[in-house]
C-alpha cells in the first residue's frame, strides 16, 4: 500500500501546505524535497484533485451520481469510480456560496446545479436521503 501522508493536526497541516505552495513555486530545492519525501512519500506534492477538474467534468461526475442515487447530495466523504473526490467538491462549493470558504462559480454554473434533483446550498447528504425516502 503507498505511504499517504498524515497531518494530524493543524500546525502540521499549515506546514505540509506551505511547504506543497514552496514546491509549486520553484523554491523547494531538491535536498529539502528528499527529507520530505523521505518523511511523508512523494504524495505530499500532489494537490488534491477535487481543485484541478473543469467545471463540466465535475457536473458530469455529479450527473452520475444522481443517475444512481437520485440526488445531487453525495456525503462529504464519497468518490467516483475514478477516485475524483466529489463529496469533498460538492462541500467546498457550497461552503464557497454561503461564504465560507473560497468562491468557486457564476451564475451560469450555479443556475446548472440547482437544476439537479436533491441539489441544496445547505443540505446535508443525510438531510437528502431522509427526504427522498
């Protein structure tokens, strides 16, 4: 099984991401990145991928699990066949609306969500599937 890394705690966490920025920006040289790797696997370096997909890939992957489940509400934790995390997507989107966290869509891509059956700015995938049974 790969090594993945573990932030256990907030601090760690800061670190590891602003350590992930420094790599991104060139200035991480290649002594340093070995100790992390040595540390945490060269997975630190990666990005979560839920940031990375176009807006369109990502309503496709939530057209699919509306087709299975019947509502665009997948829990935090749920991810498609291909490992897109779109229960993590969905959250921070919708946090990103309610002012949260970082804004992420316009009007057009808001108007295309809310379209969706079970799509809600504030639901809670358990709050869908108790309704919609």
């Amino acid at each position: 099984m790969p090594h993945k890394p573990q932030f256990s705690s907030p601090e760690l966490k800061k670190t590891a991401d602003a350590l992930r920025k420094a790599f991104e920006e060139g200035r991480i040289g290649p002594r340093v990145e070995a100790l992390v790797d040595a540390v945490h696997g060269p997975k630190w370096k990666e990005r979560r991928t839920y940031n990375r997909l176009p807006f369109a890939e990502v309503l496709e992957h939530l057209r699919g699990y509306v087709e299975e489940h019947g509502h665009a509400a997948p829990p935090q934790k749920y991810r498609t066949d291909t490992g897109f995390a779109l229960g993590q997507w969905v959250m921070n989107y919708r946090n990103g609306h309610n002012g949260v966290g970082e804004k992420r869509g316009d009007p057009a891509e808001e108007r295309l969500l809310e379209a969706l059956p079970g799509w809600s700015w504030g639901r809670s995938a358990k709050a869908a599937a108790t309704a919609d049974n």
